[in-house]
C-alpha cells in the first residue's frame, strides 16, 4: 500500500535507535524527508547514514537534546532551513530513571517533566505554525503501555505521559480545524536497548515476558513504525486524539 508521503517533511526524536530508528527508516522508505534527532551525535551520524544508505530517501541529522527548550527551538528550525517546512512530528525519547515514586526527588520529578512532558510541548508549539502554512500535518507521540496500564517502578514515566495523553487530547480538538491530526501510540514490551535494561534489572528472561503476550511474542520497532507510518498518512487523516496501545493484547482492560 502507498501511504503517499512522498514530498512530506518529517522529524523524528530519538532516532538514533530502537523504535525511532524504525520510525525513521519506515517514514524514508515510504518517501519522506526525515529529519532524524538524538542526542548524541556519533550514533546519530551512523543512523542517519544507514537510513539513507538503505532507502535512498534524503535524511539529515540533527543533534540535539529535547529536554532543553533551546535545542527543541533549534531542531525545527534546522528542519525548516534545510527542507522548507515540516508536516510529520513525532515525539519519541527514552524514559526516566526506574524507581519507587515517593523516592525521587523534585530534582529527579523536574528532569522527568522536562524528558517526557515539555519536550512534547515545545516541539509541538515549534511545528505547529510551520504545518498550518503547509494546510496541515501530524503529530505522533509514543509512550509507553504502562502510560495506561501503571506499574511499580514506573512513577516518573507513567505521571508524565498521562499528561502528554492529555495533551494530545485537547490538541487534537484545538489543531483539528487547522488540519492538524494527532494521535499517541502505547507501546508495550518491545525489543529495544530500553527492554533489555529492565529485564535485565528485573531479572528476568525476555522469552518470559513472552510467555506472557497472548500473541506468544516480544514486538518488535517496527510494530510501532508501521501503525505511525499510517498515522501520519492521508489515510490514516480521520483518526485524531487517539490513544493506541500496540502491546500483542498484553492490556487486559476494556478501556
């Protein structure tokens, strides 16, 4: 199927590995320019690279750190200098420290709010005029499964996506009328550097976990690019203000 993204300008945050790395790669080989971001620059480079290198499509490379409102600034506008405009965000980043919630400290909560809820917040307010001069545009935001379903440990990360939840939400009333569609996907245990780090903290074995799935398996990055490829798609323009859970049917709740 042509997701006709031909021509369309994305960016894409922590793109140097795991689920934004295959976003990235996914949006490219669709025909989209991809701006690629993360914070360190030499895996970036690599990245950035390899996508361009297996796709053909035109990828830049932009280092920055969306946790500082600077580089969030500096992102877009790098972006736009380079190929005129943006139609395509998606808010993607690592996650806060693991932890008991009452532990941490308002230093520890004020880097999570930064990490995981402004960073959406600013690259958002950056976008937007530049998608409503183009007539319109997307904005994709993952989290996380534990964003809906909490769990023990996950304070920092389950308090400040709720919150971009509720965000995505509201925008998705206020950017409508400007043909701007957003949406946030909850991944659930998906193979990436960030999975092997709580298993391995945790314990236990990865074919455990997917004993668990009803589905009989770990997802996989590009479980997530494809439902965001399609997001960001014109056909996928009539969903807004969704909250998607792609998890192999771990959720057990009916909402």
């Amino acid at each position: 199927m042509d997701l006709e993204l031909r021509g369309k300008i994305a960016i894409v945050n922590g793109a140097s590995q795991g689920i934004g790395l295959a976003i990235a790669r996914t949006l490219a080989a669709e025909g989209a320019a991809v701006c690629m971001t993360a914070r360190r620059e030499p895996p970036l480079a690599q990245a950035a690279e390899r996508v361009a290198r297996e796709t053909g499509a035109t990828v830049a490379a932009i280092q920055g750190d969306i946790r500082k409102a600077e580089d969030c600034s500096h992102i877009v506008e790098e972006a736009v200098r380079r190929f005129g405009g943006v139609d395509i965000l998606v808010n993607n980043d690592g996650a806060p420290p693991l932890g008991n919630s009452v532990e941490f400290d308002d230093a520890a909560w004020a880097k999570a709010v930064e990490q995981n809820l402004m960073s959406v917040v600013r690259m958002i307010r950056g976008v937007v005029p530049h998608m409503r001069g183009r007539g319109g545009g997307s904005i994709v935001n993952i989290t996380a499964l534990s964003a809906v379903q909490p769990l023990p440990g996950f304070g920092l990360s389950v308090a400040t996506w709720a919150g971009v939840i509720g965000l995505a939400k509201t925008l998705s009333l206020e950017l409508g009328p400007l043909g701007i569609t957003i949406n946030t996907i909850c991944p659930g245990l998906i193979e990436t550097p960030r999975l092997h780090k709580v298993t391995a903290q945790s314990g236990r074995a990865m074919q455990d976990l997917a004993a668990e799935i009803p589905v009989g398996r770990v997802g996989q990055p590009e479980d997530i690019a494809t439902m965001t490829a399609l997001l960001v798609s014109r056909r996928g323009s009539y969903v807004s203000g969704a909250t998607i859970q792609i998890d192999g049917g771990l959720r057990k709740s009916l909402l």
